[in-house]
C-alpha cells in the first residue's frame, strides 16, 4: 500500500504547525508536502520531471501572490488537475468566499479556530475533520 500525498497550501506558520500536529493523530503514514502560496503549490504540482500527485489539496484562502480563490480556479481550468480534491481551510466567514469555493467543486470547508474568544468557531474544528474525513478519503484511495 503506498502512503498517500497531503498537500498543505498555507502561509502562516502557526496554521501549519496545527495541521501537522492534527495529522500525526491520522495514525496514517503519509507524505506531507507543504506550500506557502498558490504558486509555488501550482509549481509542484506542474513539475514536468516527477509532478506531486496529492490524494489531498488542504487550501487556505487568503495567501500573498496568489490567493487560494485564484489557486483553485487555475487547478479546475487544468485538465491534470481539475479533479484533485480540495478541502478550504480559512478563518473567513465571507459567504461570498464560501460560495465562490463551492462553485469551483471543493469537497469541503473548515473554519480555522484561530479566534478562541468566537464560540462560533471550534479549536477542534481541524482535528475533527482529519479524523473523520480525512482518515476515510486516504483509506479509500489508498486500498
């Protein structure tokens, strides 16, 4: 059985350090990659000499260079790409961010809990959704 690929889109360190301490919880071995904006994302996984080929896209919105909106619509347009499956993780409550994510065909949506004084937003969100969803999607494309 080969170890799935888990491409981590993020810029802010912090956000990282979480994902990955949610992740070793998955008792999954795995292969994280990591990048910091759109672009450099876009860049390995269009590497023409052994491309990244995820299992999974964990996408922040807002990012410099290139924002995960921008991101995302660059990897539907691209007939390689366009079916790779794209979790958004983000601390925007902007409707107009979730549904312009939707219509680009995410398979899901996670508030990040970086505002624990907002009850509205869980600290448990991230490992919630690794142990739940995450764990399944691996297992499942991974038999």
């Amino acid at each position: 059985m080969r170890k799935p690929n888990i491409l981590l889109i993020e810029d802010d360190e912090l956000d990282t350090i979480s994902v990955e301490r949610s992740l070793k919880k998955l008792e999954i071995k795995y292969d994280l990659h990591t990048a910091y904006n759109g672009l450099e994302a876009l860049q390995m996984l269009r590497k023409t000499d052994n491309p990244l080929i995820p299992d999974v896209i964990l996408l922040d919105i807002n990012m410099p260079k290139m924002n995960g909106i921008e991101f995302l619509r660059i990897l539907r347009a691209d007939e390689k790409l366009k079916d790779l499956k794209v979790f958004i993780m983000t601390t925007s409550s902007e409707s107009s961010d979730r549904e312009t994510a939707e219509n680009l065909g995410i398979s899901g949506y996670i508030i990040k809990p970086l505002n624990y004084t907002d009850n509205t937003k869980r600290s448990d969100s991230m490992d919630a959704f690794v142990q739940f969803h995450l764990r399944k999607i691996l297992l499942n494309e991974n038999v």
